[in-house]
C-alpha cells in the first residue's frame, strides 16, 4: 500500500520535473547547434557563442540587465528597509495604507503597471531611457523588500530599540548597531527577490525603455521575429551563471553549518 | 536617606483611557521599590515614564533634584532590565554586556575588567563567549541584569523580569536580585504582579489599581494592615468577611460580635473584617469562637491548608424521577423511538422551538438491527403558557411515535434573605439508561435541572459548589430521588502545621488582635 | 521608539508619487479624449462604448478569459498533485524537490518561452494549444508553491487525528487534507490567472502573430497605433474584471474560514 503510493508521488514528481526541465535542456542543447534551425540538430559548433559575443546590441543587453538589476536592488533595498522600519513602528492607519498600496504594486497586472509609469513619465516630459528604466525598477523593487523585511521585524523583541537607547544609543546607533544587524538576513533575501525581480523583468522594461537601452527581456522579444540561434546562446550562458550562483547560495551556507557543527564538537 | 526620584502629579492617558491618575510616589537612594498590581494599573506606564520611552500628559518626573521629562532616554543615568530581556541576537555574552560602555566610546582596555566583574557579579564565568539564545532563561536574566548595571546607573529599572521564569528559578533570582542590589548599593525599581515576588524582595511595595496608588508600605505593614480589601486580596491568602463595626474594638460578622483592636471607625460603619489563615487555631468543638467542619484538607510543602465550613450555602432540592427505558417499537415501519417527560419554565415556553424540544425530551428514533438513526419529522406541541401537564408527540417520517408529558411550572426560587443569595432548580425527568450513562453525573445533573443561583442584590451569579444525591449512578433503578443543590457557605481558610481530618467537626479561634478591620473600598 | 516612524515619511510620499499617481494616470486617460490628457482634460465614455460595441474586441476578451480560466483549471489539476506528492517526500527531500521546482523559475521567462517556440515550431499543433502550453509551463510552479506551502504547514498530527476518529484513508485527505488546502489553491488561482489574462509575450511568441489577447491588444495600442486613450480604457477593464475574479476568490476563502 505505501509501496505503491510513494511509486506514483515519484511519477508524478518526475513528470513535472522532466516538463520544467525540458526546455531549459533543449536550449542548451540547440546553443551548439551547427546550423541555423531550432528544431534539427546538424553537428556541433560554437558559432553561435561566436556571434553573440560579437553582437553589440546582445552583449549590451547583459550589461544593462545586470547594472540595472544591480543599481535597482541596492537603492531599492537601502529605501525598503528603512521605510519598513519606519512602518513598524508607525499608526495603524499608515502601516494599513502603505500595505495597502504596496499591495496594489504587487497584485496589479505587470502591463497596468508598466503604462502607469509610461504615462507618469510621458506627462511629466522624462525622456525614456536607462533613468526612466532603472527608477521603474527600483519602484517595483521596494515592495518586495519590504514584504521580506517586514516579518523579520515584527518578530523582534518589541522591546529591542528601547533597550538599545536605554544603553545610551542615539536613536540613529540603535539603527545601526542593533535593529539592522538583527533584519540583516531578511534584507539580503529582499535583495535577492529584489535583484530577480529586476534581472527578470520584461513587461514593465519593454514599456518604459528607450531606444537604444535594452535588457535581456527585451531584447529577446524583439529579436523574436527572426531566427537567431545565438539567443540559445544567451540563454545558455544565463542558465550557467544562475546555476553557478544557486550552488554557490546553497552549498555555502551548508558548509558554514558543518564548519558550525565541528567548532562545536571541537 | 536621601529622595532620589519624585513622580509629581503624572497623569497619562492612551486615546480615551487614562491609565495613570496622577501619581505621586517619593523613591529614596538605595531603595528596593516594587510597583505592584495586575496587568493594566498603570505600572509598566509609570516604569516607561521613567525610563524615557514614554512621556506623561502632565506631571513632573524628578531624578536628583533636576525636572528630566526633556531628557532623551539615551542621556538618563537609568536602565532597564526588560520583560523579555530584550538581549541583541547577534552579539554574544561579552558583547552584550560591553554593548553600552562601547557606544560610551570607552577604551577597551577598561571596558574588558569592569565587564568581567560584571559577568562575574551575576555568577555568569565562562559564558562569556556564548550565543545569548543558547542560554536557559534564567542565564539570559542574569545577561540583561550585567548589561543595564555595567552602566553604573542611579537606578535599574526591572519590567516584570522573573516572569518567564518557572516557579524554582524564580525563586533563585529573587534573592539573587536582592543580594545583588546590597552589593552594587543602587536603587531598584520593580514591577511586578506577582504579590510573592513583592513581599521577598522589596524595601518598599506600592500597590496599584486602575492607575491608582492603593498603597504604599513595608512588605511588612501591607501583609498585616491592608488599608481595603483590594490590597489584602492582591497581597496574601486571606479570609475577608463583610462586617459591621459595631463601635471602637467591636465588630460585628457573621451574628457574632467580637472584640477587636481596631477603632477610629464610624458606629455601625460596613467594613470588611481579614483574618490571615495562619492566625486561625483549630480547637476541638465549642472550645472555640465558631463551629465549623473541616471540608479538605491540601498539604502546602510547609503546612496544612484546611477548608472549614461555618456555615452552609444556599440550598434547593428536587426530584429526580427515573422512569424505565420506555422504547416504542414501531413493527411496520422497523423504527424505535425513544423519548422522556421533562419539565419547563413557563417563561420559556414561548421561545422552545422543535429542536429544544427534540434536545430537552431527548427524543431519538432509530433502525433496531442497523441502530441507524432516523430523524425526527414532526412535533406535535399542545404547550401553554400555564403551569401544568401537556403532551407533547414526536414523529418519524413513517409515522413512529412518541408522546411525552411536559411540565410547564413556575420556578419556585428559595431565597435565602439571611445570606442574599436565591437559587432555583427544576424536577428532572430521566430513563435509567440516561443516569447509568452519564459520564459526570453532577455536571449532568446541574444541567438537567437547569440550577441556578445569584446574589439577590447584585444579580451575580453564585458558583453552585455542591451537588447531593443519595444513589449510585451506575445501579439506578426507577423511583423518585431527591437532588440537593447547594451554593458555598462561609468557608475558612486556616493554616495549621498539624494535619486536620476530613468530615471532622472542629471549632475556629482567634483572637482580637488577628482580627484587621479595614474600611470599604469606595469605587470610583 | 516612537520616533523611528517618522523613517516611513519619505516612503509614504514615494509610494503615492510613483504607485498611486500612475495608477490615477491610467484611469484618467481610460476617461478622457484623445490629446494630453492632463492639460486638456475633456471626460469621455467613448473608448468603453467603442470597445464594448466591437464584436472583435470582445471576442478577444472572452477568449482571453477562456485561456486564463482553462490555463487556471489545468494548473490545478497538475500542480496539486506534484505539490502533494512532495509533501509525502521526507523533509530534506522536500527542500531538495521544492529547490528543484524554483530554479526554472530564476531563468528569464522570456528565454525560457522562447525554448519552447523552438521545440514547437515545426509541430501541427494549433496556436491556442501552443499558447495553453506556454501559459502552464510559465505558472504552474506558482500553484504548486503555493499548494505545497499550504499542506507543509498544517500539522501532521491532524491526518493521525482524523484517522484516529475512524478516517479511512480517502476520507483524511476529503475531510482533512483537501478543506485545510484549499486556502493555497486560492492564492494558487490568483497568482496564476492573473499573469495569466494580462500575459502578451506568452501569445506573441507561441502563438503566432494572428493569436491576439487582450494583452496584445494593450501593447498595440501604446506601442504601436499610439492610441493611450483607448489602450487605457482597455486595461481599466481587465483590471475591473481582475478585481472581480479576486474579490470572488478571497470571498470564497473568507467563507471557507468562517466555516472552518
């Protein structure tokens, strides 16, 4: 009886696996394909790596991806943390409201969004490019910072600041040296979701860029209309850093708590 | 000794509520002061006030002569060991307990020995480089205590520290704290709900209530001579009796007067008379003021608690009518149904629907071979609003029937003038399975007979203590049984260090000078 | 400490500034006539009675609809499962599989969306069933996160209860399981249909140019026709109609609770 049910969970799992899977492996797979086609692997070849590396527009696209995604997460969190401090320790009717619009930045269809903040720009004359994309960035950011944040701070001692003014902190030093070192995880993980979120995005950039500034998303769907086997190329080499950078976030901390583990025993 | 802090006058209110009502509370230098009331009388308020993390709507806070309600918490020579410690997860032991002389910018050369003795002062050696969330509670107690006092504050303020503590802990830090304040020689302000902690520790208690000061005093002068009855039920484990103070040294309770040493009373003043358990002696019968009889007996580590009735409660008696299973079985439709007569208060009548019906005459209809059941169709209710017999008839689906007497009556109330207290009770009507089934009978019974007592003149209701019967549950058999109902009487506590026996008859003493009379309180 | 709130000030006055004005921006546009709509302010019905009197933009909205309703359903079907199943896993499985679900997930959906336009191009399968593939390969982690959060949490000891009290083993999961789960379907549902009715790059890529959603219908008409007005007033009523469907889910969750 357990036998056979813990038979179709595995299946079931496997089969959901093998479609997520699927197409991740079929790029990397047609990234060395010798021929132009998608679907009709000819022999292998690096030609594609050849071009993309060769192609500006490509190659400045990982650039603005990365420096935006890079310049969104860190001012996004630095203003996430702080406003989340502040709302912990703000009236009911603020906290509510903040939520509230927090929500609506994140509940709301990435395209409203995305012409919400054309229109915003249009009417106030900015002129779309790398300023217009990078601050979009940072709006959609902070709340999912904040969201990380939040939790983490409702845990601590309600008591925590006071005591840390009661030792003779200013209240900047209590921020410091005792409220921030305790949120200092739940920050990195908003910064994290902050930086995919950006890395990620395509809706919200495709509306609010310029020419001439695009980032991975946008170039992808722009380049959709032809076939252009080095976009398996690009795709390859996202899959390899993100894989890399998993391993890295996952193995670390995994070492950090046998090395733990031994000091103890030690 | 030398006033180190006044509270002048402080009020303070959140929204609508005013949680201090103008406080007015002199501390003197090396001073073990405890604030002590239940949660919500405004003693965390008035710690805060002091502490800097909250400041008052009027009023004047005094630390060394100087008015220092504009002084920023940070710049106050105070500290505070708070509810829950509030110790900084990420540093350890050392860093803890450094944390304050570091942000003084002291050296470190310096900061290393006076942390040291402090780590030493509360028996912490060796800890010194632990994780504080790897520490017991009472360890984490001793890190807050370290950390505040390193700071060589005028005065340590203490938020409820013990109370995540268990019992033996507990105990341990009271004297710890206790030995710890003669040793630094600064002024300790505590606050607490806890009367125990309260009465161990303190040089000084000050009792509150809503914002009020009750009371200030020596443990001593508040165990002894409570000013009103709050303060002698918050403090202690007492016997408190509504009496009368027939003129000076005599009191009247109970209908019994008794000379006492209080005086400066009004003649006839309503007071509230305490006498402590430990002052009461247990002689044998009429050797002493009151008969009673011992009802339980508790051992409490270092003495005997015994419950002495000297009066008994309120009472009301019924009939219990246990008739023989009455199943009705019905061949043609293959159904049984079962239900008994019960008796109502003509007051709710009007408002039984069907299903209160079904509930109260336990109306149930059942597949004999299955014991599936079957739900009840139809009543058929010739109720009225007068006292006296109607039938009342249950119906299956297939036409099974059952019809059942109910009893409208007037509920008969006794009263009980001498001791205010009313109480009712109904006829109850069961099968023997019923009785023979019920897991608690005297829950069931009291449920039954919808019994219920109160206070004539406040409409409280009384606690109905006792339930009495005089047959075995599980061997029941049909008949009329009288059920007793009964409310508590007076009961005394009495502490004697030799055990009492149960049931026994004995006699209280005491003499006037363990009687305390105190005023009444008047409510605000 | 009282005086850390004043840190959320700034906060307040961004988050009106670059959410809140936008979002009115959109409404007033969707309102007004064609031109700047801020300075030459001019209240209009027209671009709703024009969308609502096109028999094709409605039938782009129904089928738009259709897509996330069916994408929503499958998703489901799929992801409660594989999220159940993973929650019979032995723990430091679970954290295994969940990682292994997640990290598609961290991979641009665009690039992962145009994997699969490579392994469909050449098939016979018609356009609206490559863009439901596209649509649940992209959400379907979503339902299953949120399904699996939902039975992590909930006690173990409430299926040995329920056993306790005579459940066979259909009946914990129909009395116990399945009611206790049906709090993250619903936050499942939302994070799938959602993305699901606005998606544009999802039918643009798979489905071909002629496969339009309301999406597209937006993206044409900023992008390409220039018409901010009538694209406006378009996702004004997408997101009426989102908040509808949202204001029914949480509905059905709260009555869900009340019972429970």
């Amino acid at each position: 009886m357990t036998e056979k049910k813990s038979l179709w969970t595995k299946i079931a799992f496997a089969l959901a696996i093998a479609f997520f899977y699927l197409p991740i492996v079929y790029v990397v797979f047609f990234s060395f394909n010798s021929s132009r086609s998608l679907n009709n692997f000819t022999g292998f070849s690096l030609q594609w790596y050849q071009k993309m590396f060769e192609n500006r527009t490509m190659m400045e696209s990982i650039y603005y991806s990365t420096i935006i995604a890079v310049i969104a997460t860190l001012v996004s969190t630095v203003i996430g943390t702080v406003a989340a401090i502040g709302l912990s320790k703000s009236s009911k009717l603020v906290k509510e409201s903040i939520t509230q619009i927090n929500n609506l930045s994140m509940m709301n269809p990435d395209i409203v969004t995305a012409i919400g903040l054309m229109l915003f720009y249009t009417s106030l004359r900015m002129e779309a490019g790398f300023g217009t994309l990078l601050l979009a960035h940072i709006i959609f950011c902070i709340p999912y910072v904040m969201l990380s944040v939040t939790p983490k701070l409702k845990q601590l001692d309600d008591n925590i600041a006071e005591a840390a003014l009661d030792l003779g902190c200013t209240p900047f030093q209590a921020l410091t040296k005792v409220i921030i070192p305790q949120i200092k995880e739940a920050i990195f993980s908003g910064a994290l979701v902050a930086f995919t979120m950006s890395f990620d995005d395509f809706v919200i950039s495709y509306f609010v860029t310029g020419p001439g500034v695009n980032n991975i998303s946008t170039y992808v769907y722009s380049s959709v209309k032809r076939i252009n086997p080095s976009v398996n190329a690009l795709s390859t080499i996202i899959v390899l850093a993100i894989t890399i950078i998993l391993i890295i976030m996952n193995v670390v901390p995994m070492l950090k708590e046998r090395k733990k583990k031994n000091e103890k025993i030690a | 000794m030398k006033k180190l802090i006044e509270f002048r006058n402080i009020v303070k209110a959140f929204g609508s509520q005013v949680v201090l009502k103008g406080i007015n509370l002199d501390i003197f230098e090396n001073e073990f002061v405890t604030l002590l009331g239940p949660s919500g009388c405004g003693k965390t308020t008035l710690l805060r006030i002091l502490g800097g993390f909250l400041s008052q709507d009027s009023g004047e806070v005094i630390l060394d002569g100087k008015e220092i309600s504009n002084v920023p918490a940070y710049q106050r020579p105070i500290n505070t060991v708070f509810q829950r410690y509030a110790l900084f997860p990420h540093l350890d032991v050392f860093d803890n307990v450094a944390f304050g002389l570091r942000i003084k910018k002291m050296s470190e050369d310096l900061i290393k020995p006076k942390v040291e003795r402090m780590i030493a002062l509360v028996g912490l050696e060796g800890f010194e480089h632990r994780d504080v969330s790897m520490l017991s509670g009472g360890q984490q107690q001793r890190v807050a205590i370290a950390r505040a006092l390193v700071n060589e504050p005028d005065v340590l303020l203490l938020d409820e520290p013990l109370s995540a503590l268990d019992r033996k802990l507990r105990v341990e830090m009271q004297q710890e704290l206790k030995r710890i304040q003669q040793e630094v020689g600064i002024t300790f302000i505590f606050v607490t709900h806890d009367q125990e902690e309260a009465l161990t520790m303190s040089d000084k208690i000050v009792v509150m209530r809503d914002g009020v000061i009750q009371q200030i005093g020596t443990p001593l002068e508040i165990y002894n001579t409570p000013n009103n009855r709050y303060v002698a039920n918050f403090i202690g484990n007492s016997n408190i009796v509504d009496g009368t103070m027939k003129k000076d040294y005599l009191v009247r309770f109970d209908d019994r007067e008794y000379e006492c040493v209080d005086f400066g009373f009004k003649p006839n003043e309503p007071v509230d008379v305490i006498i402590r358990p430990e002052d009461i002696r247990i002689l044998p019968p009429n050797q002493g003021k009151i008969n009673g009889q011992v009802l339980s007996v508790l051992f409490k580590g270092v003495h005997y608690e015994s419950i002495v009735e000297t009066r008994r409660g309120a009472s009301k008696t019924v009939i219990l009518h246990v008739v023989e299973n009455r199943d009705t079985f019905n061949k043609e439709a293959n159904e049984k149904i079962n239900a008994t007569d019960f008796t109502v208060d003509i007051e709710d009548v009007k408002n039984l629907t069907n299903e209160d019906l079904i509930a109260r005459a336990n109306a149930q209809a059942w597949i004999p071979e299955s014991e599936e059941d079957i739900s009840i169709a139809s009543v058929e209710n010739g109720l009225k609003e007068e006292s006296g017999s109607y039938p009342v008839t249950f119906k299956t689906a297939k036409g099974t029937s059952i019809t059942v007497n109910v009893n409208v009556v007037k509920p008969i109330v006794s009263e009980d003038a001498k001791y205010q207290i009313g109480i009712q009770a109904f006829d109850v009507y069961k099968t023997v399975d019923e009785i023979r089934e019920s897991m608690a009978i005297s829950v069931d019974l009291r449920t039954w007979a919808d019994a219920y007592a109160w206070e004539l003149d406040t409409q409280k209701e009384v606690m109905i203590d006792d339930v009495r019967f005089d047959f075995e549950p599980n061997e029941i058999v049909a008949g009329d049984y009288p059920v007793t109902f009964l409310t508590e009487g007076r009961t005394w506590k009495v502490h004697t260090t030799e055990k009492q026996e149960e049931d026994t008859a004995v006699s209280l003493d005491f003499g006037p000078d363990d009687i305390h009379v105190m005023h009444k309180e008047v409510l605000s | 400490m009282k005086g850390f709130r004043r840190l959320a000030y700034p906060y307040v006055v961004w988050a009106v500034a670059f959410v809140v004005i936008p979002m009115l921006l959109v409404l007033i546009y969707a309102f007004t006539t064609r031109g700047n709509a801020v300075l030459t302010f001019r209240f209009t019905l027209a671009n709703f009675a024009r969308f609502f009197s096109d028999k094709i933009f409605l039938s782009v909205l129904l089928r738009s609809l259709k897509i996330a309703l069916v994408t929503t359903i499958v998703c489901i079907l799929l992801g409660y499962p594989v999220a159940y199943a993973i929650s019979r896993f032995s723990p430091n499985n679970q954290a295994f599989c969940i990682l292994l679900v997640t990290i598609p997930m961290w991979i641009n959906m665009l690039v992962r969306t145009y994997a699969w336009r490579g392994i469909l191009l050449d098939t016979e399968l018609s356009p609206e069933l490559k863009v439901y593939i596209g649509m649940v390969y992209n959400f379907l982690p979503f339902m299953i996160l949120e399904v699996y959060t939902s039975l992590s949490k909930m006690d173990p000891n409430l299926s040995v209860a329920a056993a306790d009290l005579g459940c066979n083993n259909r009946q914990v999961f129909t009395k116990v399981i399945l009611p206790l789960s049906i709090p993250g379907v619903l936050s499942g549902i939302t994070l799938v249909f959602l993305p699901a009715v606005s998606s544009f790059f999802i039918p643009k890529l798979l489905g071909g140019g002629s496969f339009v959603l309301i999406g597209n219908l937006i993206e044409n008409y900023f992008v390409t026709t220039g018409d901010w007005n009538f694209g406006a007033a378009i996702s004004l009523i997408m997101t009426i109609i989102i908040l509808i469907s949202m204001y029914f889910t949480r509905k059905f969750d709260y009555t869900e609770e009340e019972r429970a």
